[in-house]
C-alpha cells in the first residue's frame, strides 16, 4: 500500500495531538473532520499535508485507508458504525460507546466484517505498564493480593467537555477500570464506589464528581484500590501498584518525592505523559493498516465493554451510597 490516507473524525485536544504524531512519524496526508470548521481547518492547517471534509460521508467519499475517531464520546457510535460498514479499519478513543450493548453491537459488526476496530486504551503501550503486567504474568510476584491506582488530572477539562464524556466513571476512572484486567489477566467481580465533587463543585449539578475512590475485587480474589480526580496542582498524577505474596512492582512516577518538593510539575496531561505510548500504539495500528500483524496490546471493544460495565457498577454504587455504613 501507498502511504495511506487517514481521516481524523473530531479534531478537538485529542484529534489535534494524534495529527502532530502522525506528522512527526510520517507524514500522512490527512484528512480532517470536525462540524466546528474552525477546528478542523487549524488541525489541517498545522499538519505538512492536510484537507478538509464537512462531513464522514464527504470523507468516505473522497476515500481513506484508515480513520481515527477522536470526536466528543457520545458521537463515538454512528460515525464508527458508518466508517466499519464501509471498511475503513478504526481507531476510536475510548469509550467505544458509553451503553455495554452499543459497544458490543459495534464490536460484532467489526468482527463480522473483519475490520480492524481499535479502541484508544494507549497505556497498554506505556513500557512501565506493560513491564508491570509482563513481569505479573511471569510470576514474580507470586500471588497477586492488591492493585492500588492512581489517575489525577492536573487541571479539570471544560465542563462542557466533561457534560459530553459521562460521568468521572465512564471517562477518566474507566482507564483504571481497564488497567486492573490488562495488568492481571482477571476479570473484575465486584465493585463499590464513591465520590465528591470538591475542587468543582458545579460538576454536582451535572450529576459529576471530581474526586473518586473505588474498591474492586477480581475473580481471583485479590483486590484493587482506585483513586482518580480532576485535580492535582503538582502535576498529572498516573500510577500502579501491584503486591503480591514476593513483594510489590510501581508503574509510573518518573522519581519519588516528598509532598510538596516539587516545583514544577512533571507532567501536565495525558499529551506529555503518554506521548511515547500514543505514538507506539499509532504506529502499531498503521503496521495492521499496511496489512501487518494485530498487535496484542491494542485495545478492543471486549476491553471498552469490561471497562464500561465496572464504571456503570461504580457509577450506581456511588449514587446510591451503598458504601459500608459510618461507625
Ligand atoms: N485516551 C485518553 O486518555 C483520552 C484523553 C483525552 C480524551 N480522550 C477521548 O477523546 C475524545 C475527545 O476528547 P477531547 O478532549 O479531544 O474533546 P474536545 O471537546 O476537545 O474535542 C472533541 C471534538 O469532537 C468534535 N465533534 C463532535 N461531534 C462530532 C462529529 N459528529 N463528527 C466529528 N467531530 C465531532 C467537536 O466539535 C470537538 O472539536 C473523547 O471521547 C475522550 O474520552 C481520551
């Protein structure tokens, strides 16, 4: 195959930042989409080789190789059922959907079709991550016992932002919801969960939090402690933890600290602390465009769907306050 031509579908914080990699690792011609026209004419006009399309159908008409679906998550559904139904392979930014039968029927209609359908989990492409989980497969640590993780984001998204991404749950958190199968090869048997909305007390209004904690436990036995929240002033905070029966393994920060010695922070999103695993994931997903072998490390609609069924369950737990009761 040529060099192929790639449709970003949304071209918002994130579309923009998959355009810089996919400039940087070839460039691509690419071809924006965005009903905010503004948007996709500044993504276009920052990659070395970019147009415009109104519309995915202006797109599929004018033809591309492969689509990456960055758009607002409740807009994920139609434009990949639209892009999968003509053939054109796919990798959506999670959630697939934000309903466990869409992502499913989304799944299976790939499936059906054979076309690849890849869901934007990039931190099974962050080595810290993937080191972790390959060194619990091969048995080092025994016995898995606990999981802790950590996401925080430095600053909160734009509320309308968050309106359009669910709940903390469903966006944010869902990552972790993910990692705690990918890291162990278990699969998430219950779950209990909280949350407060302190740092943003407006996301109360729609029906949001900013801090979230939740405790699960894997089919195995062991269990996992969650946090996740909008807001950490030194910076953006991802972190696993995994003790077993010989000891326990970190992924993620850069070096230890003590509260407050840092000045600057060492991360500020999910852009700077992931760029590494966004690009390996982009360019992996490229090598199954030219025709290339699945990456096992990709994330699929089974992972979109596991991860959405944990967060609804957290969602339902934290609203209905049935959290152990107070001594
Ligand atoms: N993997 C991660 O860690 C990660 C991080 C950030 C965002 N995301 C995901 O990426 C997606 C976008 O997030 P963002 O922060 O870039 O949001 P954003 O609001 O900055 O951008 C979303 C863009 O989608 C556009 N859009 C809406 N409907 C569309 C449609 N029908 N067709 C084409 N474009 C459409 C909007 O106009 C906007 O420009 C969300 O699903 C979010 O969950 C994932």
């Amino acid at each position: 195959m040529s060099t192929p031509v790639i449709g970003i579908v949304g071209c918002g914080d994130i579309g923009a930042m998959y355009a810089a990699h996919l400039d940087a690792l070839g460039p691509y011609p690419l071809i924006c989409v965005d009903p905010d026209a503004d948007r996709a004419a500044q993504v276009a006009e920052a990659a070395k080789t970019a147009s415009v399309a109104a519309s995915v159908r202006e797109l599929l008409e004018r033809g591309c190789d492969a689509a990456l679906v960055t758009s607002s998550t409740a807009s994920h559904p139609p434009l990949v059922e639209a892009l999968v139904t003509a053939d054109i392979p796919v990798l959506c930014e999670k959630p697939l959907a934000t309903d466990p039968r869409e992502t499913e029927r989304l799944g299976i209609l790939a499936e059906q079709r054979g076309v690849p359908l890849w869901v934007g989990f990039q931190r099974h492409f962050d080595p810290g991550f993937a080191d972790l989980r390959a060194r619990t497969a091969a048995g080092q640590l025994g016995r898995v016992h606990v999981l802790r993780m950590v996401s925080h984001d430095m600053t909160p998204p734009p509320t309308a932002r968050l309106r359009a991404s669910g709940t903390i749950f469903t966006d944010l958190m869902l990552h972790d919801f993910d990692l705690a199968r990918w890291l162990t090869g278990r699969s998430v048997a219950r779950v209990s969960a909280d949350g407060a909305a302190l740092s943003r007390p407006e996301l109360a209004e729609i029906d949001d939090y900013d801090s979230v904690t939740a405790m699960l436990r894997l089919d195995d036995g062991a269990l996992a402690v969650l946090t996740a929240g909008r807001w950490q002033p030194l910076g953006y905070d991802v972190r696993a933890e995994i003790l077993g029966e010989r000891g326990n393994l970190l992924a993620g920060p850069d070096h230890a600290q003590e509260p407050g010695e840092q000045t600057t922070p060492h991360h500020r999103g999910y852009w700077d602390r992931f760029a590494d695993a966004y690009r390996a994931q982009l360019a992996a997903f490229l090598v199954e465009v030219a025709g290339g072998p699945h990456d096992p490390a990709a994330g699929g609609w089974r992972d979109s769907h596991a991860a959405l069924v944990c967060a609804r369950a957290a969602e339902r737990s934290a609203r209905s306050g049935a959290i152990p009761t107070a001594p």
